[in-house]
C-alpha cells in the first residue's frame, strides 16, 4: 500500500512539473495543431536525390522567377554569379560608388519564403535588393542570396514545409564561403488585413514591419536583443513602423545556426513596394546605427 502511495505521489510531482513547464505549452500546441497527432511524433528525415543531373544541381544558372528586378538592375552582390565556389568580390567594386567608405561589415540578406508577394507583385526578393542597396550606400557589404529554393526543392523531391531546411543549405554555405557575415537577416511578408499592415506618417505611407524570434533557438538571447534594439532605433525615427518583437516558442528560423541571424516581416499582401521602400530606408537607417553602436 505504502508503495502504491509512493509512486501516485510521485506520479503528481511529475505532471505537476512538466504542467508549470514549457512542456505543457509545447503538448498543448500538439494538441491543436491541424495536422496528425501521430505525424507530430515521427521523426522524417530530409532525403535529397542524388540521381539528378549536374545542369538541374546547378539550380542557379537560371535567374530566380521570384526576383523581379532585373539582373542587370542589381548592383549589389548576388550568390547568383558565383553559388558553387568561393565569390571573388574584386569584380565587383568597379560597380560600387567610390564615394562610399567601406566600414568592413558584411551582411546576408536571404528570403526563405521567396515567393511571398506584395500587392503589385513584387516579391520579398525584390524588397532585398533595396535593403541591401540602402545598406551598401552606408558602406556595408552586402550579399544577396539569389539561388532557387522553390527549384531546389522541386529538383530535390521537397515541399514548400521543407523550405527551411533549403534556405539553412544555404546559409551554411554562405558563412562558409564568405566567412561569416555580421548580421544575417531573413526577410519576409506577413499576412494580415489591410488595417494591419501600414501606418501614415507625415502624409507618406509606411508598410509596418516585425521582427520574430524562434524561441526554440540556442541563439534565442542574441536574436531577441538584436531584434529588440532594431524595433526601438527604427521607431525612435519613424514611430509605428515596427510592430513588436514576436517570439514563437517552437520554432528555430534558422537562428541555431549561430549568433546575428534574426528574421523580419516587412509589409503583407496588402501593401504596395513603394510602402516596403519607404520602410525599409528607415531599417537600413536602423541597422546601420545598431552595427556602429554593436549588439
């Protein structure tokens, strides 16, 4: 009797543990999620083919569809030019205004979800390329992730679910081929009513912005004190423009890979590109006084 009492008592400290835990949000969450319980709990790794042809691997040497701007237009570095091997940047600076001192910080601007598209159908891909333009005006190098996730997935037997995994690919590749940059930024659309999405200050419409944090991340300190003092800098400028900072407790968004990756929503589906550009002069504004000032 005593130690059927024993293990009921024990029985209760553990749930009422695993209750005042995040264990408990974390089953919750299973719980009301759409998809199979039984799916949640099993484990469904990514497999790759690898019977595929070398002109098909070779997935950038066709111009990103979900980049409107033209390739021409685009006078920042792209992985574009260069995916397979080291970039050799030299040829590069005869392009860039010699006015502009460099400060001798790099940062990688990718989109995960390079489809998402604004109201006039320019894609988040495109809204990249001006923040990395803006960025470089103030002496930043920049690099601008161009290579096909949506191809490399169809290429590769994956699914728009696996699109993570892709763009983690190439992340990795991109420390390693330049080094490691200091700040990587993962520039997204949000998704909500035209209220939602814009504020009107001094008669110019802004497209409002937030930044996410995966609260599953070993870097989830970096990313939400780097996201936190971008949030207040770009408002301190232009208040309103940036919701506050949102943390999803179960998810990643790459942000384990290492310290300064962070992810930004900037505009919806209801916003127009000149509302983004008018935004995202005031994040670049932003960005660059947090670079001088260190995170």
């Amino acid at each position: 009797m005593k130690h059927t009492v024993s293990i009921i008592s024990k029985i209760c400290l553990i749930i009422i543990f695993l209750y005042f835990t995040p264990f408990y949000e974390g089953f919750q969450h299973m719980i009301n999620c759409k998809e199979n319980i039984l799916h949640s709990f099993i484990y469904h790794p990514k497999v790759v083919k690898n019977d595929i042809k070398l002109k098909e691997q070779l997935n950038a040497l066709t111009f990103n569809k979900n980049l409107t701007t033209p390739q021409e237009d685009i006078e920042i570095e792209t992985t574009y030019e260069q995916p397979m091997i080291v970039p050799n940047t030299n040829h590069k600076e005869k392009k860039k205004n010699k006015k502009v001192k460099s400060n001798g910080k790099k940062i990688y601007i990718y989109n995960t979800h390079q489809g998402e598209k604004y109201s006039d159908e320019k894609s988040v891909m495109d809204a990249a390329v001006v923040l990395g333009k803006y960025l470089e005006e103030k002496g930043y190098k920049v690099i601008l992730e161009t290579n096909d996730f949506e191809k490399y997935c169809n290429t590769h037997g994956l699914t728009y679910n696996d699109l993570y995994f892709v763009s983690n690919k190439y992340l990795n590749e991109a420390l390693v081929n330049y080094g490691g940059f200091d700040l990587c930024i993962d520039l997204h659309r949000d998704s909500v009513p035209r209220e939602y999405s814009y504020i009107t200050l001094d008669g110019k419409s802004y497209a409002k912005a937030m930044m996410v944090i995966g609260g599953s991340s070993r870097n989830v300190k970096s990313a939400t004190k780097i996201s936190s003092i971008l949030t207040d800098k770009v408002n301190k400028h232009k208040n309103g423009i940036m919701k506050s900072v949102m943390t999803r407790d179960i998810a990643y968004y790459n942000q384990e890979v290492c310290e300064g990756i962070v992810l930004m929503e900037c505009g919806t589906n209801y916003n127009n590109f000149e509302e983004v550009k008018n935004t995202l002069k005031y994040v670049a504004l932003g960005i660059d006084e947090l670079m001088k000032e260190g995170w």
